[in-house]
C-alpha cells in the first residue's frame, strides 16, 4: 500500500519547506553586505538571483497547490437524477 520511506536531511527539510524562511534570511544577508559595502557588490547580485530563485519555487509550488485544489473541485461527482 505504501511505497518505501526515503530518508532526508535536515537542510533537505529546510529548503524544502521554508522558501520564506530562506528568502528573508537571503535578503538580511543582502542588506549586511549593502551595510559592509555602502554599494551594490558582486555577492550582492549572487544574493539577488538567490533570491529571485527562492520567489520561483514558491510561486511554482502555490500554483502546484491550486492546481490540485482545481482537480479536486473540478472531479466533484456528477449525479443525474431520472424521473
């Protein structure tokens, strides 16, 4: 009935389940290293496509999750009622 159990890491956990959590923590790193620099560096441009990154995943998985909920409603039975 169920398939075999694969076995994750932690960070696997956390990039997986914490986008949100990843892109503020990338965008506090971003705002140290303005803060270190007072100017737009190379590292902060490695942050930026991190980030933007991080903002497809989550986008990509809210359409996931409304297309299923789409399926769901949509599968609704359908009952013909003779008379």
């Amino acid at each position: 009935m169920f398939g075999p159990i694969n076995r994750i890491t932690y960070e696997e956990v956390i990039d997986d389940t914490r986008p949100i959590q990843t892109k503020r923590s990338l965008e506090l790193k971003w705002e140290q290293e303005h803060l270190s620099n007072n100017r737009y560096t190379l590292e902060m441009v490695r942050i930026d496509d991190k980030v933007k990154k991080v903002i497809t995943e989550i986008k990509l998985e809210e359409a996931a999750i409304a297309h299923r909920q789409n399926t769901v409603e949509g599968a609704a039975p359908q009952v013909s009622v003779a008379t």
